[in-house]
C-alpha cells in the first residue's frame, strides 16, 4: 500500500481512516489549500470558443420566434 503526499508540504499523509483532512496531512495545510483558491491563485481553464457544447447562435433559440412587424 502507497502513502499518499500531501499536496501543500509534501509530507507524507495519513491514510483517510485516520485523518479527516485528507488527501493533506494536517488542518494547516487544508486551510492553505482553501486560502490559494480563495485567493485566485488556483485556476480552472476556460473553455475556448471551439468547444462550446450544444449552443446555437444569438438569435436561434428555438423556443422563440421571430417577430415579423
């Protein structure tokens, strides 16, 4: 069986049996975790342009319809 690393330190981590602040190693490295996300220094990619699912252009939403005046 592997031990697991801490992401923050390092060190290594207590399996989850035997810590509630796993995958870290102590509640200190859990609260730097949440404060780099908090703070923005963690970042998910943005989806580009190209693979946007399932949307249609302005304007063509088929539960609209056009007003002809």
């Amino acid at each position: 069986m592997s031990v697991a690393n801490c992401p923050i330190c390092k060190k290594p981590s207590p399996p989850r049996s035997e810590n509630s602040s796993f995958p870290f190693c102590s509640r200190r490295c859990r609260a730097v975790d949440l404060g780099r996300w908090l703070g923005e220094e963690y970042r998910m990619p943005d989806r580009q342009a190209a693979e946007t699912e399932d949307e249609l252009p302005p304007g063509s939403h088929p539960d609209r319809q056009r007003e002809d005046a």
